[in-house]
C-alpha cells in the first residue's frame, strides 16, 4: 500500500483527491487529507480511499510524524509554507509534489534531494503547470525540426464561464482573492520585446494591456504579469527578442480596476484605523479630499475624471462601494483587505456558477527562411462551485504527476518543473482524457504588435 498525505485542504485539492480516489483501488492507495480545520478536510475526504486529520503545520512534531508515516506528501499550503515540509521530505527521504513555484528556499535543496534520490515535483498546477508543459511541448516540436524561436507569449486567466457571467465586471473569484487584489505589486512588470527590456510600472500597469481573440469566446485583454524575464532560462530561450507573460481579463476589467490602484486602495502595507467600524462609503471616502459640500460619489468622479455616463462608473455603482450601511468588519484591516472584503460580497462563485480557465500561447519561429507562427489555446469549463475549472486545472495535472512519481514512471531527480518532455507528454496525453487540450493553428508570423498595447 502506498501511503499519500495531502497538507491543505483548500479550493484546488477537490479535483486532485477526486483523481486520486478512482486511481486508489488499481494502485492501492491510502489518501490521509490533513488540515488546520478538521470539518474543511472532512469535506474533501468523502471518499473510501480517504482520511481526514487535524494538522496544524506549526506543530514540528506532529507535522513530522505524518510525514514520516507517508509515502508521498504532497503540499497544498500557501506557497511560503512549503519549505518547512520540504525540509522534513528530505530528512525523511520522501518524494514531494507541489503545484507552486520553486522558491529560492526550495531550488537550494536541489544537491541535497538529487544526493538521497528523491524528486520534488513542482509547478506542477495550471500557471506554472499546464502552462510550462503545453509550452514546452510546441517549443521542443519547433527545435526538433530546426526551427529557432524568435517570439514567445502566454497568457492564462482564471475567469467565469459565459453562462454564469453576470455582474458589469465579467469577473468573479475562482482563487484566492487576496492574490488578486494584491496582483502586480512588489515590482515593476519586466518583459523584452524586439530585444528592448521593457519595465511597467504597478501605477501604470493597468492601463497597458493587449488585445486577444480566442476562438469561440470573443475578446481578452492581456496584462503583463511581474517578470517574463524568468522564463527564459527556465524554457532555454536566453536570446529570444520577445518573451511576454501576461494575465487575461475580459476587455475593461482593467481600465475600472485601475481606479482602485489610483485611490490607494489595493495597498496591503499598512492598517487603516477603527477598520472594523468603517463603512464601506467612509473607506472611499478616507482616500479623496475634504469637502464640506461636495458628495463622496462627487470627488470620486473629479478626482479621477469619471463621467456620470462612464461603464466604469457603472461598474463601481454594481458593486456598492458608497453604501453608509454596510461595515468593512475587520480589525486592523490593510486598505487591501477591506477592498477584498467588499469584493467578496459581489464576486464570490455561486453554487450553480461555473468558471473558466484560458490559456493562450503565441510562438514566432523561423525555419528555413520562412517566419511562422503557432498560436495555442485552451479553454477549460468548470463543474460548479466545488469542481472549478481553476481546481481541474490545478489538481488533475498535479493528480497525475503524483501518480507518475507512485509508479515510477517519472524518475528524473531533484527539485523539478514539469519541462522534460518525460513529465510533460504522459501529463498532456492523459489530461486530454479530461477535455484539458489545447487547439494549434499555424499561420504567417505576425509580429509582436505594439499597437495592441494601449
């Protein structure tokens, strides 16, 4: 029997024990789920093959009694929580996965879990995951014929389905909404295009967005995520003159967005004072001037120079901000929490909604003379509330690379992403299986556009 513990039992992990369950009975699985909050690894241990257990990560001794208990571990904590897992992996001599990128923390144990034969998969999610893995297959295609890169854009958006896309901002939650409210900070946006570094500005980053079209879901607008620049060594493009990784949102969604940025209203680095007593129209209010006569709408409106006939206006109107009744109700809360608090009111998934995950990459290559152009995009839809695109996306790949790992069919040493094609092809081909594929189509290369940046 092979023993997987699972640590976190958030949103992504509902599809990943799912996959795990009807794979338990053929390769004798024990899935122990193991939370802070025994009632949240409850929900996602209904199946046979299931346990759930109180965890509390903090607690050295337990932590690491379930770990040297398991098998397999696999880490569905919040990012910064993976390291001290990993560090029990390696001294207990386990195989880990998790869906997060590789933090400096964990790429340092990279020696030391080649040294005991271990591999700890990581990135192994949609973005990083599907997105590293669909990359890298049409990369690798290209290279394979002689073709050589000149241009490399991908794009993913975490967004809801058509059918249940009905608020003005064609946007609800599908992840932490803490990470989107906090999105692009801590950094300037840094891409290269034509061989020119390019940097965006979070003040700026908003209001540069470019233009997609993805078949038979309309029109995307792409911003710029922190640093594309990454990417290179990670896919082996260290003289490609264009590589750009953005975020999709439906058209507009940054353009209203960015007066949140302009207010101050998505800073997360300090509290605002008596927080939990602070109606939602005082909290915009505190970030405009005074005036003894004019409206909180008013300033807003002058501030920014809204128009009373703007969409933007309406889009601020549907979501309630000037209401004097409603309370933030957190103490001590950042600028960035109490706008998350009012967001979660109006864009949280219903039971019946569905989401939608987008991904899109564009590759120019040349190849004997000639400049072509791939572009590659998949569209997944979710279930409902609990089986989400975001969950599918995130847990069947990281379902099956567990797998992979449990019988020994992925063997590569270290600490890992899913970029050898040993990972990626058997991941890709058994994804398909669950409708994740992804449409290519190959034209005349288009060029990197600096028109569609406005």
């Amino acid at each position: 029997m092979t023993k997987v513990l699972i640590i976190g039992a958030g949103k992504s992990t509902s599809a990943l024990v799912r996959y795990l369950d009807t794979q338990a009975q053929e390769n004798n699985l024990k899935i122990t789920i193991a939370d802070k909050d025994l009632q949240t690894a409850k929900k996602s241990a209904s199946y046979a093959s299931t346990t759930p257990i109180e965890l509390d990560i903090f607690n050295k001794d337990e932590r690491q009694k379930q770990i040297k208990a398991a098998d397999m571990v696999v880490s569905m904590l919040p990012a910064r929580f993976h390291i001290e897992v990993a560090k029990d992996c390696v001294n207990f001599d386990k195989n880990m996965a998790t869906a997060s990128y590789v933090s400096d923390e964990m790429a340092a144990l990279d020696e030391e879990v080649k040294a005991k034969g271990l591999t700890f998969m990581n990135e192994i999610g949609v973005d990083p995951g599907v997105d590293h893995m669909s990359a890298m297959k049409v990369i690798d295609e290209i290279r394979d014929k002689g073709g050589k890169l000149i241009s490399f854009e991908s794009f993913t958006g975490g967004l809801v389905a058509p059918e249940s896309d009905d608020n003005l901002w064609n946007y609800k939650f599908t992840w932490n909404p803490r990470n989107v409210v906090v999105a692009g900070q801590g950094g300037p946006a840094k891409f290269i295009q034509e061989g020119k570094y390019k940097y965006i500005p979070y003040q700026r980053l908003f209001r540069r967005t470019e233009f997609l079209e993805v078949p038979g879901y309309g029109r995307f607008e792409g911003l710029a995520n922190r640093n594309s620049l990454a990417y290179r060594e990670v896919y082996g493009l260290e003289d490609i003159p264009t590589l750009y990784r953005g975020t999709l949102r439906r058209v507009g969604f940054s353009k209203a967005w960015n007066v949140f940025v302009q207010l101050g209203i998505t800073d997360d680095t300090y509290t605002l004072e008596d927080s939990e007593n602070m109606s939602y129209r005082e909290f915009i209010n505190s970030f405009l001037p005074y005036s003894p006569t004019d409206s909180v709408e008013l300033k807003l409106r002058h501030s920014l120079k809204i128009d009373q006939d703007d969409l933007i206006w309406e889009k601020l109107l549907d979501l309630d901000i000037f209401n004097a009744q409603k309370k933030i109700g957190i103490k001590n809360a950042t600028p960035a929490k109490a706008l998350q608090s009012i967001l979660e009111e109006k864009w949280m998934l219903k039971p019946e909604d569905k989401d939608m995950i987008v991904m899109y990459h564009k590759f120019g290559y040349e190849h004997k003379g000639e400049k072509k152009q791939i572009d590659s995009t998949m569209v997944s839809i979710g279930e409902d509330q609990t089986f989400t695109a975001m969950s599918r996306t995130v847990g069947l790949p990281l379902g099956v690379a567990i797998l992979k790992m449990i019988q020994k069919k992925i063997t590569i040493k270290g600490v890992l992403r899913p970029i050898h094609p040993e990972i990626y092809k058997p991941i890709l081909e058994e994804l398909e299986s669950f409708n994740i594929k992804f449409t290519e189509t190959e034209t005349e290369f288009l060029g990197y556009n600096p028109h569609n940046l406005k």
